[in-house]
C-alpha cells in the first residue's frame, strides 16, 4: 500500500525534479514573502485568469478587468513540465 502524505508537510528532497530546481519556479521568499522560503510560483504557463470571489479586491470594478495568478506551490512539489535551471538562474 502507499503511503499518504499529509497535505504541505515536506517530504525528503530526493527527487532531483521538484519545483525548487525547476526553471520555471519563483520563490516567494525573494520577494515580499520572506518568511515563504517553501512557497513559490509556478510561472510554466501564463497567469490563471479567476473571477473567484475570494480574490474580488482584484477586480477592477471600473473597466472589469480581472487578475491572473500563478500556481502557488511548494519547493517540494513535482509535475511532468519540470525543466532544469539555466547557469546563472
């Protein structure tokens, strides 16, 4: 039987594709999330367009554009678009 991992608990960095090693993945610790060192952005795609109402403060109720978001992952997490950092990133 497999074993079941609790949701956001970290499991051991053994697989050399995770996000924190992929291309494509923003830690959020860089920025204005300090304290987010495991939270990051997938950026493998374009921004997800959402009318959610949990994020209507980004609706901009003059023109009704709305915002796109980015997945938020952990450094932990994996997909099958991984793809290895470039020197220098």
């Amino acid at each position: 039987m497999a074993k079941i991992i609790p949701f956001r608990t970290r499991p051991p960095a053994d697989r050399p594709d995770r996000c924190e090693t992929c291309r494509y993945w923003e830690s959020r610790a860089d920025g204005e999330y300090p304290e987010h060192k495991d939270t990051g952005d997938c950026h493998r795609f374009p921004p997800r367009m959402t009318a959610d109402i949990e994020f209507s403060e980004s609706i901009d109720e003059t023109t009704g554009a709305f915002a796109g978001f980015f997945p938020e992952t952990q450094c932990w997490e994996w997909c099958g678009e991984w793809a290895p950092q470039e020197k220098g990133e």
